[in-house]
C-alpha cells in the first residue's frame, strides 16, 4: 500500500513574507546599518572645507617704514695754510745784500738750494745776468734742474716755478709794479715769504704790520 506523502516541514530560519511569527516569541527589532557620519559643522573661527587661511600680513617694523635719514656731510676740507710772511727791512739800494745773507741762513739751517727762489724787483742779480750772458736756454735749464738757488727778475716771475722758500730783495721799480708784484711772489712760496725792503711799502701791500 502505497505510503502518504511527508509534510514538509517548516524552519523557522526561512521565513517569508507571509509567515507570521510563533506564538510566544518576539522578533528582534533591525539594527540601522551605519553610514557615512555627517560633516561636523566648523568651528568658529576655523575656516570650513575647501577655503584657504588667507597668508599672515606682514607687518613692517617701524624703524623700516620711517624713511633713511640723509647722509651726514663729512667734515670739511682743511684750509690750504697760507704762507708766512717775513719782512726784513732794507733800503733800495742794501735790499739785494739782505736777501743775500738771508739765503745764507736759510741753507745754513738746512734748507736745500734747490728749495729757495730769489726775486729782484729792479736789478738783476748779478748771478743771473752772468747766466742769461750764455743764452737763455741754458739760464732756464738750471731752473728746471732744482739743484741750487735760482735767481730771477720780476718780469720772469710768470715762468719761475713755485718753491718752498722765495725772497724778494725789493731793489727799485715803481710802487705800482710792487702792488701787482708781491701777492704773485706769495703765491710762488709753499711756505715762507721774505721781502727785504722799506717796511712802509711792503706793509701797505701785503699788510704785514701786526
């Protein structure tokens, strides 16, 4: 005889839709499936997602922003010292022996020939007049030298080179040419001047009278 068919049976892990839950039990209720967490809202005085901190500003310092002092002006140049002015009084005709024993000092004291110039306002010296008698080429050549004392005449006084030591033995010429004479003569000396004349003549050019 033939068997009846088996009953299926039912698990309770498979239930459908359709299925009511067995008496007596509960259902757990689904947990929530997590997800992506929202974004936290930004902090104040943070800047959110996707904006840039602006760079810091740079400050300048004070002492930058003030503007550079102007440079101060370096000391002054030191004045050019004037020549000293000696004043050995003579007469016309004793000028020439006074500037003489002058240079006689002068190279006793140690003062190089080649270092003294001696001028004459009238007459030449008679070293010079000897030497021009041979042409003034060679005259001249023992100017440029500078190896001894180099005697000339007022008229030469434009090419007559400057020395440390000139003396002027006032010998004659009118006061006019002597006005125009002597501040040339200074200004040929490096450092001393000696005239020999009348006192009274020379002070009213140079001003020599202290």
């Amino acid at each position: 005889m033939p068997l009846p068919p088996e009953e299926p049976q039912i698990h309770e892990s498979a239930q459908g839709p359709s299925v009511a839950p067995a008496a007596g039990r509960v259902t757990p209720t689904p947990r929530p499936v997590p997800g992506p967490r929202p974004a936290a809202p930004p902090r104040p005085g943070r800047p959110g997602p996707g904006v840039r901190p602006a760079p810091p500003v740079q400050r300048v310092p004070p002492q930058a922003a003030r503007p550079a002092a102007p440079a101060r002006p370096g000391p002054p140049a030191p004045a050019v010292a004037r020549p000293q002015v000696q004043l050995i009084p003579a007469s016309a005709e004793g000028a020439l022996d006074a500037a003489e024993e002058a240079v006689d000092l002068l190279l006793d004291t140690g003062r190089a020939p080649g270092e003294v110039l001696l001028l004459t306002t009238g007459d030449p010296h008679p070293w010079a007049a000897h030497e021009l008698s041979f042409g003034a080429a060679s005259y001249w050549a023992q100017h440029d030298a500078k190896d001894d004392v180099f005697y000339a005449t007022a008229d030469s006084l434009e090419r007559a080179s400057g020395r440390p030591v000139v003396v002027v033995a006032v010998n004659g010429g009118p006061d006019a040419a002597l006005t125009g004479f002597l501040p040339r003569a200074l200004a040929k000396a490096g450092v001393l001047l000696i005239v020999c004349g009348d006192p009274q003549r020379v002070d009213g050019v140079l001003g020599t009278k202290g």
